[in-house]
C-alpha cells in the first residue's frame, strides 16, 4: 500500500540524515585536531517503484540514502610552534610512518613529532618516521627508513687551511735583520722570540686529528734591505713540533718568507716562502692548487697536517709574482695605519656533542652540535596517491592505503608535485565551523520534515483502521 511505503520513506530520511548528522557531529569534535581532513557527504535517491495511474505507468520514489562520503583535503591554516620537530606540509603529500614493531606503513598530514628515548622520530602514537639518511655532503643514501639519531657527536677535523689577513703599518721600521733567526726553539724560559725582534704578530688556532687545538703564530718584521717589504715566519710551540729530527733554535720554527708590497697602492705585488724540515735546512714551499703556500707540521699527537696558507687573493693561475695578485677586500696590505689583523680563520673543529636539530623546508634535518658544526642527518620523505579519496581511515590521523587510493608515490619534499615542508609549524584541522553548523541547520531542517512524514502516515493509518468501527 502507498501508506506503507511513505512510511519506509520517511524511515529512510530519518536514517541518512542521522547519518548525515553523525558526519557533521565528527567534523565539528575535530576542529582542533592536528591535521584533520573534515568529511563531505552527498545524497541519492532509491530505485523508484512503478504505478499505474489514468496516464500509463509512472515512477514514484521510495526515499534516500547517502550517495557519498568524502574527505576534503583541502590546506589547513599553519599554526606556529616553538619546536623544531613540528612539521606541516605545504601543499599535497602525506607523512610516511612506520608502525613499530612491524613493516606496516601509514599515511598522516599531522607532523606532531619527537624524538623518543631510542633517538626515533615519532608520531604521539610511536609510529616512526621514515627518510633517507644523508651522507656528509647531504646527498641521500639507499631507501628510504626511519629517522632515528644513533650518533649524537661530531668527530674532529684537522683544519687544513689557514687564512691570516693583516694590515702592515707603512710606517714601520725594521727590528732585526733576519728574523728567522731572532727565533730560539731551544729557550729553556718559554721566550723563543723577544718582543723587540718584530714589528706585528698575528695568532691562529688550528685542529689536529683528534681535536687538539695548537697556535700558529705569524710574526711580521719590515725588510732591513728592502723597501716596502716585510719578513714573515710562520711558527708553533716547540713543545708540540714532533717533526722527525727537530732540534735547538728550529724546533716550531715551521716555515719563513718575505711579502713585496706595491709602493704606490699598498697592496701585494709578491710574495715568496720556504719551509724548514726542522733541522735547519730550507726549501721552497710548494703551491697548492687553490694557489696558497703549503706547510706540513707535525703535532706532538704524531698526526701530520698539510695546511695550506693563505694572506691574499691569487688569481686562478696560482702563480707567484705580478700580475697573479688579484688584490681584493680579503687580502694583506701595508697602508699607514696601526699593524692589525683584519680577518683570520681556519677551518677544522675539535670534537662536539649534538645541542639540537633544523629542519629546513626541503625536510632536511641537520644536527647542530657544540663545536659549531651543522650536519646533515636526514631527509623526511613524502608521499602521494593518485587517489586520496580510495585512502582508509585507522584513527590516530593515519591513512592506509588501498587498491583504491593505489600505491604510494615517496619522493623528496618540493618535488614530483609533493608540498614543501614548514618546521616550527602545525597544520590545523580544515574544518569550517561556521560551514558545519549550516550543514548542522539544514539537516536538522530535514530530520524534522521527514518525522513529520511518518506522523502524518501513522495519523492516516490510524483513520484507515477507524474506517471499521
């Protein structure tokens, strides 16, 4: 009977709009789930039943159900955080995690990470996150695994480079005449050169292999022959110099030579160095192939250290003598000013333990460490599906994949249409409240209209059965 079928109707609306409202309901508890994707859903209508009426056969509908339900995966607001583990993803892409204690793989856009007390990067839930470990030079290595911190130092370099700029007073007179030879290795009092037997000197802190520091001190006199030119000697405390057969006056006496000026601009116009082997005997210092003068002293630790020298610019020739300079703002000079030292550096580190980590927008995750070092560690990947609606739902913000949603494309952040990665940041749940609660009216709208339905049928039936009395 038509009645009864009204009444199955109405039953129907009730149902899908309480389903519907159920939707709603779980859109509006995660307003501030981290990471959230809110749901959508549409309707349809059942197959319609076909009736005779005056006209022919016409069709006439037997209710609703839920056509579909989808998630939208549209951006959510970033909300910044003070720690460098909180991650976002700007754009398309999943997280890649790990469940522990399996090779199952999920799938999240809530980067709400920490590291745990194993050193692995995990979700709330202690899923880990998956990457690709760098190499020194940040390049990415194998496939991709989890992101666990297994060495919190940072071994020692030797530095093997030193770079001394300084300015020469023009204006000053010469103290000795040789001032290689004003340097006593063999003092037994510690004062291998008196402070009257040079005009300036200048002092660096190098690294040997195990992440010793020594000094290197430079100490420049002007030429007792020659004008507008200085003597230098590179040296180190005798105590430390291990060279093989060093002895008296030359132990940490490493290395001397002479710097020409041009008389006119101030700038070097030549410069010539030797090395000492440490007994006294002298040879001409060879040239790396960045252009700077090379010395090899070894340390009392018996590491040996190649370390190039470097007090100006050379051009890429490397060669000695005008016109080779290329004189720029980084280059020693001898103007009428104080003697100083304008700039000095070396490269090597000693030993240093991890203090934290970066995270940059293509998700590499670099270690800092107190000695000053930046390492790279880590890339956090990401993932797509051509289909992202065919994903299922596991709670905890995680997706699975499926035969629907296909299988995941991983591939490096900022690439193959993948977002980029924001640190410091969270994205926020994309559900509009105001949007739900519209949802929210029109559905309560509806559940009302379609109880009424079953009223009225049950009040019909009602006079129906009052038909017999």
């Amino acid at each position: 009977m038509a009645l009864s079928s009204a009444l199955f109707s109405g039953i129907s609306g009730l149902t899908t709009l309480g389903n519907a409202m159920q939707i709603i309901g779980d859109n509006i508890a995660n307003v501030n789930t981290i990471g959230f994707k809110g749901s959508t859903f549409t309707f349809q209508d059942l197959l319609s039943q076909s009736i005779s009426t005056q006209s022919g056969t016409a069709q006439v509908g037997r209710g609703t159900a839920l056509g579909d339900i989808y998630a939208t995966f549209e951006q959510g607001s970033f909300e910044s955080t003070g720690n460098t583990t909180d991650l976002a993803i700007g754009g398309d892409g999943f997280f890649v995690l790990r469940e522990s204690g399996s090779q199952n793989l999920f799938y999240s856009r809530a980067g709400n990470f920490r590291f745990d007390k194993d050193g692995y990067l995990t979700n709330p839930e202690g899923y880990v996150v998956q990457g690709w470990a760098l190499d020194e030079n940040g390049q990415d290595v194998g496939s991709i695994t989890d992101i666990v911190l297994d060495s919190f130092t940072s071994p020692p370099q030797a530095s093997t480079q030193i770079t001394v700029i300084t300015n020469l007073s023009s204006q000053a007179s010469n103290n000795v005449n040789d001032l290689s030879n004003a340097w006593d290795g063999d003092n037994t009092s510690g004062n291998y050169i008196s402070d009257g037997s040079y005009e300036y000197q200048s002092t660096v802190k190098v690294y040997d292999s195990l992440g010793s520091t020594h000094d290197i001190t430079i100490y420049y006199d002007p030429d007792h022959t020659t004008a507008n030119q200085w003597e230098f000697i590179i040296t180190c405390n005798p105590s430390e110099d291990a060279r093989t057969g060093a002895t008296g006056n030359d132990l940490g006496l490493l290395a001397r030579g002479t710097i020409t000026f041009n008389s006119s601009s101030g700038t070097i116009q030549d410069l010539s160095m030797e090395t000492n082997d440490g007994q006294g005997n002298w040879s001409n210092a060879p040239i790396s192939s960045n252009g700077y003068y090379l010395f090899s002293p070894t340390f009392i630790t018996g590491t040996p250290m190649s370390v190039e020298f470097n007090i100006g610019t050379r051009d890429a020739n490397g060669g000695v003598g005008t016109p080779s300079w290329a004189n720029d703002s980084l280059t020693t000079t001898q103007f009428a000013t104080a003697s100083t030292t304008t700039f000095q550096s070396a490269d090597g580190y000693g030993a240093g333990d991890l203090q934290g980590v970066d995270v940059d927008v293509d998700g590499v995750i670099t270690g800092v460490y107190s000695n000053g070092q930046l390492i790279p560690l880590y890339r956090v990947a990401l993932a797509k599906f051509q289909n992202v609606q065919g994903l299922r739902k596991e709670g905890g913000n995680l997706y699975r994949e499926t035969r629907e949603s296909g299988d995941a494309i991983t591939n490096r952040p900022g690439t193959n249409g993948l977002g980029s990665i924001a640190p410091n940041s969270l994205e926020q749940s994309n559900v509009d409240i105001a949007n739900e609660f519209v949802k929210m009216i029109t559905t309560q709208r509806g559940f009302q209209a379609n109880s009424k339905i079953i009223t009225v049928t049950d009040q019909m039936l009602a006079e129906l059965i009052n038909l017999k009395r």
